[in-house]
C-alpha cells in the first residue's frame, strides 16, 4: 500500500483500501509540522547512533570482564558494582534494539484534515466516575463546539458515579445545545465491575439503541480532557485514508503542569519517541483519550477488553491480534489535567506499570498473538519488557550504590594505571555516545527535561516495585489484583517524604486553542 495519497483533483485523496468520498485540507499547525518533521529525523538518525552506542558499550564492558578475569582483585563490591553495570547496559541495549529494528521505516507524513460537511458518522463517548461537576461541563461543552456537522456526532457521557447532579447538568447543556445530540446514562449494575472498559462496553449497548443505530466511529475522550475544535477532523483522516486501520490515536497534553515541570509529567518522550518507534514498527498504542476506532473493528474484538485493567493497551493489542491496525496521530488535538498531587501521579504510573506487566505476556497470550506478526508480538513484548526491567535495574541501584559506597571497597578490578586508564578512556567514548542519543532522543520529542526525566522515573520506581510485588502475590494466592489508590508500605511512604515536591495544581481556563 502507498504511503503517499494520491491526490485526485482539488482537495481529494484517493488511497488503495481506503476511501475517495471525503474532501480534505490543510489542518496540521505549524508546530505540528515542526514536531512531526523532528520525529522523522529523529527515526532516520536514532538506528545508527544506537549501533555506534551498542559498539561503544560492548567494548567497554569486553575490557571490563577481562580485567576482572584476568586480574586478582576480585571481591564481592567489585561483582556488585559490575552486576550493576551490566544491568544498565542490558536496559540500554533492549531500548537501542527498540530502534535499530526501525531502520529505513521513517514516515513524515502528516494526512490533511476533513474539510466540508461530508464526514462520517461519531459517537463521542465521555466516560466519568465522580470528576468535579466543572470538569464533565466544560468538557461537554467543547466537544458541543466541534467545527464538524452537528448532525454528524454524538455526546454521550457516561457516568458510572451515577450522580444527579451530573445528569441533570449534562441534559440541561444539552438543552442550550440544541444542535447537538447530548446523552446521559449510567449502568444499572454495580459501576465498579470492568471499571472503564464495562463502561464504554455500556455505551456501545446505548448507542445501538439509539434511533439509526450506531455510528461508523467511536471516539473516546477522557472527562478532564479538552478538545480542539478540528479534533475530528484532525483525527479521523489517519484511519479513512487506509481500510485496514481500525485505531488512530493522538498524544494528551496538560497545560495545568507545575512551573518546571519536576516530575516530568509531559510524557513527550513517550509520544515523541517511544511511541514514533512502535508506530514505525506497526504496533502503535492506544493511550486512552482522544482516540478514534471504527465500530466494526470494535466488534470484531469483541468490543472493549474487561479481562484486566488496561482496556486501552489490551484493545490495540486484540486489534493488532485480528488483523487491523492501529496507528499514532502526532498532532496535538486535546489540551487536559495531568495528576494534580503526588499520590495521583505515583497511581497513574502504577497503573501504567501493571499495563507494561500485562502487555510483556501478550507474547505468550493466545488471543493476543491471534494474526499478529512475530515482528509485532516481539516489539509489543520488548518495549515492556524494557521499561520492567529498567525499574528493577533502578530499584537495586537504590539500594546497592548507598551500599557499596559506604563500604568503602574498591569496585573496579585492575592492575596497572595503563588499564585503569584504558578503562577510563573506553568508559567516556560509551558515556559521550549515550549522552549524545539521549540528547537526540529528548530534541526530537521536544522535551527540554533529558536530566530531569532519569530522576523522575527513580521518583516512582519504589511504588512500582509494589506494584510487582503486589501482582505476584495475587498471582501465587489466586486472588484478584486491584491497582490501590496509594502504596501503604511505610518505605515508600518515607522515601516520598524526602523529596522535595509541588504543591497541589488547579484547574485553569487558560486552555491552549
């Protein structure tokens, strides 16, 4: 299939397994372009810096075994330190295979929006669960002011808090809107079962009902996120111009982060670089708000994964599994809250943590590996596997490096200065080549925290521990696991005590348009 459209008179584009009927037009912002054309320089350049920073790192740590073999000045700080650095050079090597595996597959290529009345069919699912009444309405209201034909989409909030209040304001707004489809419902059965998956399964029940069925798409918006008006527009063209894509899906932005940002929670080097890599090599996540699928996709997998606690994850996985594609939109569409206090921050990353956990055994999942190619089950399965073993790495760090230097014991092996400084000479060329991937890394997600971001992870790395520990133990007990609020461990509780963390966020008006 070209990657390229075929452009077929004014405005049209044609492409082979998608569709002619729309009309498109320039919608990408400047910034977007910018961001997009990063990420391709980025993919073009990354694969041969890794394979120089591989090189680097495989002759430093040849030189160190030697010593150490060869020498006898072996102690047990001298194996723990060396078992440190192995683990890190592990960790880096499993990210610069990541990416050597993307060699030649760059794409700069950003669709043109859908211009004119002639657009396909939505339903705008808002899923929510006792978020602040100001939150639901001002979410609601935006997508009520979506430059797309009224009669073309519908907002259907669905509350598992079941609250009054919700519901009454929901359908009062959408009283003042009356172009707009505005629905309410909520589950008559207990909320908490399949957590967000039942819900949106819930909403895809309503829909049917609803007079002309369903809609042709499926959009999904998180209750504190905040639309741009081209949002669907934007989107939706990424799964029009290809009949085989089932899933496009957008990067979040915050605009309530605090002054620094210290806890690095832009996650631009999760879109601008890890996800560039994994939609390069087809298996492209969904990350849970902004995103567009088509219904038919959606019931093929039998609607939304409630066998675990990342629907979102599992649902690109089980799409992936039957045959469909799931790509990543890299244009900004939606501005909303990230974590507002530590304990939300420290959950979200427990929960992404558990999303890795589960997405590493999808390898050996019967219904994940389904039609899914080896290259896609490898990718999915080492991108997790990386980030759980980069945490464990981490963790024994904490602990270990305290250790060894308060013992006071030599921890590298040599006998002549001439090898110490052969060592030394080997360990600054590994270091600069690092520094410069990372600096590349960093540049071409647009993140300006490339120092930041290494204390950050070691911020969450504890809570993430737990979160192992925890699966493990339900695992071996056969009981079910349920992702806690907070970690009630006092070790943890004591470490976050020492750092030095922001005050509460809250919520603006100052939305980026």
């Amino acid at each position: 299939m070209p990657k390229d459209p075929l452009r077929v008179g004014t405005g049209q584009v044609v492409e082979r397994g998608g569709t002619s009927k729309y009309e498109y037009g320039n919608n990408a912002s400047a910034q977007d372009r910018k961001e997009a054309e990063g990420r391709f320089h980025y993919v073009r350049t990354m694969p041969k810096l890794a394979g120089v920073c591989l090189f680097t790192q495989i002759l430093y740590l040849g030189y160190r075994i030697r010593l150490l073999f060869s020498g006898s000045g072996i102690t047990p700080s001298v194996l723990a330190f060396l078992a440190i650095e192995l683990g890190f050079a592990i960790s880096l090597s499993l990210l610069y295979l990541q990416e050597l595996s993307v060699v030649g597959k760059g794409r700069f290529d950003l669709p043109k929006g859908l211009h004119g009345p002639l657009v396909p069919t939505v339903d705008v699912f808002v899923p929510c669960r006792g978020e602040p009444l100001d939150v639901v309405l001002d979410t609601v209201r935006a997508i009520c002011a979506l430059d797309y034909p009224k009669e073309k989409f519908r907002i259907v909030v669905l509350d598992d808090g079941r609250s009054d209040e919700v519901r009454e304001s929901v359908l009062s707004l959408g009283k003042l809107h009356e172009d707009v489809e505005v629905h309410y419902t909520s589950r008559h059965a207990v909320a908490t079962s399949h957590s967000k998956a039942g819900n949106l399964n819930h909403g895809l029940d309503y829909v049917a009902n609803l007079a002309g069925g369903s809609s042709e798409f499926v959009a999904v918006l998180d209750v504190d996120m905040i639309p741009l008006s081209h949002w669907l527009r934007a989107v939706l063209p990424y799964v029009l111009r290809d009949g085989t894509v089932a899933l496009a899906n957008p990067p979040q932005r915050f605009y309530n982060l605090a002054d620094g940002d210290p806890l690095v929670q832009n996650l631009d080097i999760w879109y601008g670089a890890i996800e560039t890599i994994k939609d390069c090599a087809g298996s492209s996540w969904c990350t849970g708000s902004g995103y567009v699928v088509r219904r038919k996709a959606l019931d093929h997998i039998g609607r939304f994964p409630t066998n675990n606690h990342n629907d979102d994850i599992m649902t690109s996985i089980y799409l992936q599994a039957v045959g469909w594609k799931t790509v990543y939109v890299p244009e900004t569409v939606q501005w909303g809250l990230a974590p507002d206090s530590v304990r939300k921050h420290v959950a979200q990353y427990q929960r992404w943590f558990a999303a890795h956990l589960y997405s590493a055994c999808s390898f050996w999942n019967s219904r994940a590996r389904g039609r899914s190619t080896r290259r896609q089950r490898v990718k999915i399965s080492l991108a997790s596997i990386t980030v759980i073993f980069t945490s464990l790495v981490i963790a024994g760090c904490l602990v270990a490096i305290p250790a060894l230097l308060l013992s006071a014991s030599p921890v590298i092996a040599s006998q002549t200065r001439a090898q110490l400084q052969i060592l030394l000479i080997l360990e600054t060329t590994a270091f600069a080549t690092q520094t410069c991937a990372g600096f590349l890394r960093f540049k071409a997600s647009g993140s300006t925290s490339h120092i930041l971001a290494d204390w950050a992870q070691a911020v969450v790395v504890p809570f993430q521990i737990t979160t192992l520990s925890r699966m493990a133990m339900s695992q071996l007990g056969k009981t079910g696991f349920k992702m806690a609020p907070s970690v009630r461990v006092p070790l943890c509780h004591l470490y976050l005590l020492r750092l030095n963390l922001y005050s509460p966020l809250w919520r603006t008006s100052a939305i980026p348009r």
